[in-house]
C-alpha cells in the first residue's frame, strides 16, 4: 500500500536532518511555511523555535516564520484550541529570547483564538491575559498594538458581560490618533459595533458595521440581523447595494475565507426571517421562526454577535407574541402556553420565568396549580390618591377666595 507524502513532509525531513548548507536553510523554511500540511505544524514549529539563529536565519526570521506557520494552520483548519496551544509555545520561546514584542504579539493571539470559542472558561482566561498586556503596556506611546490590545479587551469584556468596561475600552482605542491598515480600521469598527449591540445601542451599531462593511470587512450578516431587530426592513436593499458598491474583491480578499463564507451563508437565511417578521406573526410562523433562527445559529464560525442578535430577535418576537396571546387572559395553564409557543413545559416555565424576572411579562406563576397568574396593576396608590386631594383641596381653595374677593 502507497502512503502519500503529506505537503511539506520532505522539506521538513530535509531541516530536521542538519545537513543543509546554511545559505539554504532560510529559504527552506520559507518554502515550508507557505506549503507545510496542517498536520505537521506542530511538530515543524518545535523544530523552528530550537534552531539557533545565526546570520543566515536570523532570530527575527524564526519568529515571523513561526507566526506565519502559525497562521496557515488555523487559515487550512480554523482549529482555535491548537492555536492557542501553538501561540503559547511562541510565548514562550519570545521571553526566552528577551523579545517582548514577539511573546505580547503571542499573547494577543492567543486571546483572539480564546474569544472565538464558545466555552466562557475560556473567556474569563482571555480576561486575565488582556489585564495583563493592558497593564505592561500603561503609560507607552500610541500604536498599532496598542489599539489591537485594547479592541482585545473591548471583545473579552463584551463577552464576559463587563459592558462598561467594554465599551470604555472601544473609545479608548477610537481616541488613539493612528494611522491604521484597512484591516485594522475595519476591525476596530467591527468590534465597536459588537459593543454597542451588547450595550442595546443599535443604531450606533448599525453605524459602525456599515463603516466595516465598506471596507471590506464581512459583516453585512451583523448589520443586516440589527436592522432586522430595529424592523427596518426598507433599509435592507440599500445595505446590499452598499455592499456591491463599496466591498469591492480586493477588498473582502484581505480577510479570511471561512469569515467571508459565514457571511454570505447567513446572508440567505436573514431574507427569510425579514419576510417572516414582516408579517402577521401567528403559531405557525413563529414556528418557522424559531426553526430559521436554529439554522442560523448552526452556521460553522459564525460571528459571537450573529448569535446575540439573532437570540434577541427569538426572544422579541416570542415575547409579543406571548403578550398578545395572554391578553385576555388573567389565569391561564402553563400547558397551554407552551403549546403555543412550541416549547416544552420545562422551556416554557423558563423561559416564562425569565421573562417574568426581567420585569417583561405582568405575570406570576402559581408552581401549585401549574397556572400563569396576571397581576393587575393599581390604579393608584395611597400616596397618588392623597396627592392627588391635596391638588384638588388646593385649587378649591384658590377658586373660593377669588370668588370671595370679587
């Protein structure tokens, strides 16, 4: 039986020999770091990092070549947990070598790779890296690094629901007076615009994910969902013409494939859910609803805000739909809600009691009978009853004494 050689397995058994005269060993690693399968990458990496840099391969070289295996493995896998673990060997080997930029540079990736999980252990492991990199970096000049940690720190915060903290983050690195690559720039309006999703500020969201889009960045997916949540489906046509007239190839080229994938796969799926939602919502509908927003939410490496806009959109929707089913009702079976909202009776309880905490639904539920309860709001209370006499008291008092004096 033949076995296949896998990309770059003969270039790496070549460098791991030592017998290639210096002059070419630079050049090889170059050509394996552009063509090295993702299977050999670890293993390509421990062999780089224990080279010993001379005037041929210099230590400078070894650290950017790391960093572009490094890339190619998660561009050829988008595997976010080996990156971590390839980064952190990265790091290390940078505080060996007293090259602080080369381990914060390490470190600012291996968060990005942690924000892009969906485990909140991670997230709180991203926090206590980017406290760290905030702290070095206090009291230096203005950079481009410096804006990438702090953008770093606006996600992380967002994620973790520290949204002030987020959202003092993404000025900060909005005032730092830069000039930035496009890719930074649309980064940073990305990013802003997460923020302000998460801190309800949709219409400053919408902004900044347009400013993104038209520099290429694939985000439509994100301003398209803020419009939906906003019900301005008349906008949607000139959000896509924007796209094609601005978003150029070379543009969108500039970022990851599986980015711009994503994008492009929920892009089909919101044109449903704007005609959903532009309708009269009724059981059926909101059945489909639910089963499109499934869809959306199973999209492989879609954005963290795709799944907090589309999650409000659900939880919007199922709301007034609950509002305006319960009207005439001032006690009504949890059974029966559930059934019309296509959940079952232990969803539904908790989804009901959630929405009862949030202060969202004027209801109570009675655990002994297994009923909703309405809770009927006072007209007045004592104290607007005694106000209110006060008032009335005072202007008859006014009245008698005009009517007095004339």
């Amino acid at each position: 039986m033949t076995t296949v050689a896998l990309p770059g397995e003969g270039l790496l058994t070549e460098l791991t020999s030592g017998s290639l005269p210096d002059e070419d060993v630079c050049s090889k690693w170059t050509d394996l770091s552009t063509s090295i399968a993702p299977e050999l990458v670890e293993k390509a990496l421990t062999v780089l990092l224990a080279v010993c840099p001379s005037s041929t391969l210099p230590i400078i070289r070894i650290a950017s070549l790391a960093q572009d295996m490094i890339a190619r493995h998660l561009a050829e896998t988008v595997d976010y947990s080996t990156t971590v673990h390839l980064q952190e060997q990265l790091e290390k080997w940078g505080k060996e070598h007293n090259l602080e930029f080369v381990s914060t540079k390490a470190i600012q990736e291996q968060v990005d790779a942690l924000l892009h999980t969906d485990s909140m252990h991670n997230w709180i492991k991203a926090a206590s890296m980017i406290d760290s990199l905030i702290a070095e970096a206090r009291g230096r000049d203005a950079s481009a690094a410096l804006i990438k940690t702090h953008l770093l720190a606006a996600e992380t915060f967002t994620r973790i629901k520290h949204y002030s903290k987020a959202r003092s983050y993404m000025m900060s690195a909005r005032a730092m007076n830069i000039k930035l690559s496009p890719e930074m720039h649309a980064r940073m309006d990305a990013v802003s615009g997460c923020v302000c999703i998460c801190s309800e500020d949709y219409a400053g969201a919408a902004g900044y994910y347009q400013e993104a889009s038209n520099l290429g960045y694939p985000c439509v997916s994100q301003l398209l969902l803020v419009k939906t949540l906003q019900r301005r489906f008349f906008e949607m046509d000139a959000v896509l013409q924007n796209r094609r007239k601005y978003a150029t190839p070379e543009k969108v080229a500039r970022f990851p494939r599986w980015m711009v994938d994503a994008d492009n796969v929920i892009l089909s799926k919101i044109r449903k859910l704007g005609i959903l939602l532009d309708g009269k919502l009724n059981k059926h509908l909101l059945g489909q609803l639910n089963t499109l927003v499934d869809e959306i939410l199973e999209v492989k490496n879609a954005s963290f805000e795709v799944y907090i806009v589309t999650q409000l959109i659900r939880k919007s929707e199922t709301l007034n739909f609950i509002l305006k089913m319960l009207r005439p009702y001032k006690r009504v079976e949890l059974s029966h809600v559930s059934s019309f909202i296509s959940m079952n009776d232990k969803e539904a309880k908790d989804f009901l009691s959630q929405l009862i905490i949030n202060g969202d639904l004027p209801f109570v539920i009675d655990e002994s009978m297994g009923t909703l309860i309405r809770i009927e709001k006072e007209q007045t209370s004592n104290t607007e009853f005694i106000e209110e006499a006060t008032k009335a008291v005072d202007l008859t008092s006014t009245l008698l004494a005009s009517y007095i004096s004339n």
